[in-house]
C-alpha cells in the first residue's frame, strides 16, 4: 500500500528512519576516524629533552649574567621508589590509575574545547597521558597535541604495562629547584633516595608537580599556606585509598625541606636573578614554565652590571663585613634589595643574598617580613590625594598638628579600640604630621589612617605599585604601622611611583627575549598611569626630605645627593628598612632575622654588636654608599615639587608646652579652644585633629595671653582679672567665657577665630602665633 505523503509542517520533520539512520551513519564515522587515528598516529621516539638547551641571561648592555641548563635528572626503576612515595604520587595526580583506562574522553574533550575556544589550557587529567606529554610530545597547549597525546595514550596502554607507564611518570616529572623525576627531587629537598621517602616526605614531593615553583617552601615562605593544604590533600587521598592508616595520618608534621644545593654556576646573585627573572616571565605570561625548562633562551635582562657590583659591594661594606660568627645573632641576619629607575620602571639592580649557593631564599622577592613604617609615606600621600581632613575638619597637611601621645586611642574608628605604641613609648604632644614623619610617630599616623579612611589608604598603596594580594594589607589603622608584608622589590615600585610625581609604570626586568637566536618573544606594553596626584606625590616627597635633612634617616646624607625616604622596623625587630629615592634611582634595602635551620624569623636584638637595628643604621647607610656609587659621573638634580597648597611653610614642629586649653591649628593659622556656653574647653586637639576655634559668651577667669590681637570684634563676654601682655592694635580678644578650662592637651593656641596679630611667642606660619593660657 502506498503510504500518504507528508504535508504541512510534517514535511520538514525528519522521521524516525532518518533519526536512526543519521545516528548509525555518525557513529560509523566515528569510529571509522578512531581507527584512521589510531592507524595514522605512531608511539614517536623519545623526545629531545634529556640534551634539553641552556637559557642564557644577560646585563643590559649585552654582556653574560648567567647560564642554566645543567639538568638534574637520574632515572631508577620503579622497585627504587618507596610504596609510600609511589601511592603519593598517585594521590595526587590520578587515584584510579591502575583500574581506569589511558584516557579521560570526558576531560580531553573538555580540555580540547577550552583551549580551541580560548577558554584557558587543560592537561591531560590520566598519569598516563602526562607520561606521554612529558616523553614523546612538546609542552605546547594545542588541540594537535592532545589528538595525538590520546591515540598515543591509547597504544601505549596496550603496549607497557601501568607498572612501566608509572615509571617513566616518576622519572619524567618536574618537581622544582631543577630537579626531574623522583629520585632527584628526594636529593634536592630532603638529602634521601626515592627508596627511602615516608608518607609526610613523599606527600610534599608528590604536591609539587602540581605546582613546583610555589610550593617550594623554602624559595617561597609565603606560599607555604597553600602548599600544607595541597599536601594535606595528598595525605587525606592517600588514607581515602587506604593506602595510609588514620592513625599514622594524624600525627604527622609537616616535614620542612633543606636549603636547596646548587651548581656554583648559580652562586653569588646569580641565582637569586635568574630565578627572579624566571617569575617575572612567566607571571606575565612571556614565556610559560613548561617552555622555560625546555631551554633555548636568550633574555637580556634590565639589570646594570656596574650598579649591581655596586650594591653587593655596599652591602659587604656596610653590614656583611662587620658580622662574628661568635654572635648567634649575626647568624640570622639576611639582607635585601632592589634599585629601580623611576622614570621608566626598570630594575637595574637587585641583592638577594649573601651567596645563592649558601642562602637559598631572595631577600628582594620575598614576601614574608613585615615593612614597619616605611608604609607611612602610603598613608600621608593618600589623604592629600583624597583632600582628607582631620577628625575636626582640618585638611590634612605637613604642617597639621597631631596628637603624638604614646598609645592614644584612634579616634572616630568603629571597629574597636586601637591605641599603638610610639617607639621606647615616647610621647610627642601636640606635632605637625613633618616632625611626626622625621620622627615615625605611630599615634600620629594610625589616627591619620582613620581620618583618611583604611580602604583609600589600601587603595593608595595598591595604585602605587604594592600588589594588593600582599598578606595583611587590611583596611585597619594598624595599617599605617606596616603590617603588610611586600616584598622589597616591591617597595621599590611604589617608592618608584613618587619619586615619579605620582606615575606609576609596573617595573620591568626584561629587555628582551629570544629564542633559539632568531625568534624575538613580544614583551608586555609599557604602559603609565597617574596613581596619585602630582601635588600628592611630591608633597610627600617633601616630608621625606625632611626625613633625611633632620629624621631618623640623617646617614641617607652620605649619598650626596637631594634624597627622600623613610625608615621602618618591623615587629619585635625583625627586620629594619630604608625605602628612599633620588630624582634618578629608587632603591630600597631591609635586613632580615631568619635562622638558618628553621627559616622561622628571628629578632634582631644585639645583631652587629648593637642593642637594636633601626631602619636608620646599616639599612640607609647601604642605601647611601650603593647610591653614591650607583650615580656616580652623572649629575645630581634636586626635585622638581608642586606641592599642596601651604605645604611650601614650615610650621614649628611642636607647639608651646601649655595648660589645658585650646587646639592645635593647622597651615600655620591659628585656631581657638573649643568653648561651649560658659562651660569648660575641650582643651587642646580633638580626635586626633584640630579644633574650630570658635567661642561663645562667657569670661576667662584670670589668665593673660602672650600675643596681640588684631580685627578685634568684641563678643558678648567681658575679659577679666588678666591682661594682655602684648600690644592691641584693634579691639579685644575676638571672644572670651565664664567657663573653666578643663584637660585636653598641652599645647595649642588661646586666640579665636581671626588671630592675625604678632605675639611673644613663636610665629607659627601665615598669620598666626601661640597664646599661653595660665
């Protein structure tokens, strides 16, 4: 019978014939292309990565800096791996290795389409697979690759055994500090051969082909959070298989590898360079790990071979020289530094070490010690950046007067008390926001922190050049104090970013790149932007200055140049810094307490002979001998500074020693004790600020004043039982109260609003004068 034809909508329906049909013809096709594949596709030789190249680093002006490329590779036999070692292994890269196929489709096709797509790189998930990316194939992250990593995958799983397949894994995999495969990675971080690895050992190995340069503890102290964690992971693996009791499981510790051994070739700053160098590629995504370790790069780097010896030399000079090995102390000191070219954000030298060979760790990079007050510069350049002003309403200024009390609580910050502690608890009264630089009062600068706000301080620091994942930079007060945790190299950018006027250019290791002598890698585009203002840079480069002419940073004068800077102590003296600049260099040095055996940090007390490293001794006197030479033949420049309105008068440092009775003032001008009705003043700075100045009726019951006063407008109250020791030139007192002083602080002015006249006392900027209330 002849079926009916199909009309209307019908028609462009396809029918379940067609359906099936379609679907056999696609599944034939299918795998017609696997067996095409996998008919096409050969188990190649063995690639060239055993005879892999040397990258070579050079100095900026071409000549050769360093070589790597002596591969640290022994292949043994998997029955020369401990069980714990290979069942960590696997722990942490395939935990079903030995029942599941070669491949993943799943995840290869996942892998394949992300990478078509741009969606980001995957690797082949089966240890199997990474056996065969490691062994016959090139590192590079293409869909060609991994079509032929799954059909080789897929022959080589019929072809050796898992046994087999895992031993190459173990002998092929990088685990960091230049070691390849397991038996040197036993070697370089524990001293023990693979046979002899326990579960605790084995766990940290297997965590770090995930990710071998950071998890390296002792390279990286601040990484180590995360590389406990991937190794708990791989512990907790190992118990899920049943591969490792509980009980064992729980009492293990983590076990901190050994100082890394390296070929001489690495030695003096070498190492601590090209590892630097290596960061930098491979976080700006220049050149990715994997083609790093392949070799065959040729990198000139930023670095100026003159500035660098001179560095070395002024640390040898200045700190490394005058240490005893009978000292304990001077057994923890490390040293670290960083020198960039302010106008174009390159680094020309850099000190990581005494010896890479000896101490492992690069001073300059790190990111474990705590900056001190070096970080209070941030805080003043933000709220000249923001127009901030003081708790009373007073723009924040050099010559603001602040409350430099020894523990003063932060006023106006909701988040609970905070009253830190001035250096020896030495209080300061009434100081302008200059003096309290020169002199790095911490009460001062918390409260200055809260009056800008935390955040915008955190914000500054960020668009200076500090990155803003460093560990404890927290919107809090106690951020004006240092608690952050940058690097030096880091310190060196943002320092960098004022002494620029306030233009911020990431820094720059690299000139350029090359590989295999002919292709030139594409380097990032240099690109600046304002971080802060001008006015809020270079008024901050003003203070610094003052810093260096009469601060804790005088030693910074041996340099012989126009210089601005700041010196910082981090916690219990851990560590001392002085971050200063020129027009020309920004360069910043800190010396470090680590023991040698633990690397935990350590005090500094009694180093060098001395009761306390301060930021102002061996740190600025590096600072000023590596700057002398370092600038040596070319001509010194003084600042060129657009400064904040008023910035450019110098108000009295402190004012006049008083009993309680009105504010401080600001800019010079001068302002009165904040009277209420006949009632008692408030006495002296409010909150950390200054006070209006304004009063009302009443009378001052006795009491003379030390200065005239001019624009003399009487107000409701009378003066009484006292006279002005000065001459009046217009009028009386702008206002007086019945009222009695009561507390505040002991300094500040006794004038109302408009108190333009001379006094007997000190002149203190435009206009203005102080008044002694008795």
């Amino acid at each position: 019978m002849k079926r009916p034809k199909r009309t209307g909508w019908r028609r462009v329906i396809p029918t379940w014939r067609m359906v099936l049909g379609t679907f056999v013809i696609g599944v034939l096709l299918l795998i017609g292309l696997f067996f095409l594949g996998y008919s096409m596709v050969k188990i190649p030789a063995a690639n060239t990565f055993a005879t892999k190249q040397s990258n070579v680093y050079l100095y900026a002006d071409g000549s050769q800096l360093a070589r790597d490329g002596d591969v640290n590779r022994e292949n043994v036999d998997l029955s020369q791996v401990s069980v714990d070692a290979q069942h960590a292994v696997l722990a942490a890269e395939d935990r079903d290795f030995y029942t599941e196929s070669a491949v993943d489709p799943k995840a290869m096709l996942r892998a394949a389409w992300n990478t078509a797509t741009g969606k980001g790189t995957q690797s082949g998930s089966t240890i199997t697979q990474q056996y065969v990316k490691n062994y016959y194939l090139a590192q590079e992250q293409t869909v060609t690759r991994k079509v032929k990593e799954f059909f080789i995958s897929v022959k080589l799983d019929r072809s050796e055994s898992k046994a087999q397949i895992l031993e190459g894994y173990l002998n092929t995999s990088y685990f960091g500090r230049n070691a390849y495969g397991i038996q040197a990675a036993a070697q370089a971080y524990y001293g023990m051969d693979a046979i002899d690895l326990d579960p605790a050992r084995a766990a940290y190995l297997a965590a770090l082909v995930n990710a071998p340069s950071e998890y390296d503890v002792v390279a990286h102290p601040e990484n180590k959070a995360a590389a406990v964690a991937r190794w708990n992971y791989v512990l907790d693996g190992m118990v899920k298989k049943g591969w490792l009791s509980e009980s064992k499981r729980a009492a293990m510790q983590f076990p901190m590898p050994k100082q890394q051994t390296v070929s001489t070739g690495m030695s003096g700053q070498r190492g601590y360079i090209v590892n630097a160098v290596n960061d930098y590629l491979i976080k700006n995504k220049i050149v990715d790990s994997d083609a790093l370790e392949a070799g065959g790069y040729r990198i000139t780097t930023t670095l100026q071979k003159s500035r660098q010896d001179a560095f070395v030399k002024a640390v040898d000079d200045k700190l490394m020289s005058k240490l005893s090995k009978n000292n304990k102390v001077d057994n923890y000191v490390r040293a670290g530094g960083a020198s960039v070219d302010p106008k174009t954000g390159k680094v020309v030298a850099m000190y990581g070490g005494i010896d890479y060979v000896k101490q492992y760790t690069n001073g300059a990079t790190r990111g474990d010690f705590q900056v001190g007050s070096t970080f209070k510069p941030f805080v003043f350049a933000s709220a000249v950046d923001n127009g901030s002003t003081t708790q009373s309403g007073q723009t924040i200024t050099p010559n603001t007067y602040y409350d430099g009390t020894d523990k003063r609580t932060v006023q106006g910050w909701p988040g609970g008390s905070y009253a830190p502690e001035n250096e020896d608890g030495k209080s300061y009264g009434q100081i302008t926001v200059r003096k309290a630089t020169d002199l790095s009062v911490n009460s001062v600068y918390a409260q200055m922190a809260v009056d800008v706000g935390p955040s915008k301080v955190k914000q500054t620091a960020v668009d200076l050049g500090i990155p803003a994942d460093t560990k404890d930079l927290q919107p809090y007060p106690s951020i004006a104090l240092g608690t952050a945790t940058a690097s030096v190299l880091d310190m060196a950018e943002a320092y960098a970013t004022l002494a620029n006027h306030g233009k911020h250019g990431t820094y720059t290791m690299v000139d350029k790149v090359t590989r295999d002598g002919t292709q030139e890698i594409k380097l990032p585009e240099a690109t600046t932007k304002q971080a802060v203002s001008r006015q809020a840079a270079d008024t901050t480069t003003s203070i610094l200055q003052s810093v260096v002419d009469n601060g804790t940073a005088t030693a910074a004068q041996a340099a012989g140049r126009p210089a601005a800077g700041k010196t910082g102590t981090a916690e219990e003296d851990t560590a001392a810094w002085f971050a200063g600049y020129t027009p020309d260099l920004s360069t910043v040095v800190s010396v470090m307490g680590q023991d040698p055996v633990t690397a935990a940090h350590k005090s500094l007390y009694g180093a060098l002979g001395l009761q306390r490293i301060n930021g102002g001794g061996a740190p600025t006197e590096i600072w000023a001998q590596y700057t002398k030479d370092a600038l040596k033949g070319t001509t010194a420049s003084d600042f060129d500074l657009d400064l904040q309105a008023g910035a450019e008068t110098v108000a009295p440092p402190t004012q006049g020693t008083a009993t309680p009775g009105t504010g401080g003032q600001d800019n010079g001008g001068t302002t009165g004790g904040n009277q209420d009705n006949g009632g008692t003043t408030d006495g002296g700075q409010d909150n950390g600020g200054t006070t209006d100045g304004s009063t009302t009726a009443g009378t001052t019951d006795g009491g003379t004043t030390g200065g005239s006063t001019t624009d003399g407008s009487t107000t409701s109250g009378t003066t009484t039982s006292g006279t002005d020791s000065g001459t009046t030139t217009s009028g009386t007192d702008s206002g007086t109260s019945t009222g009695t002083t009561n507390g505040g602080t002991d300094t500040g002015t006794t004038a109302g609003n408009g108190d333009a006249g001379t006094t007997t006392g000190t002149t203190a900027g435009d206009g203005g004068g102080f008044g002694f209330v008795q």
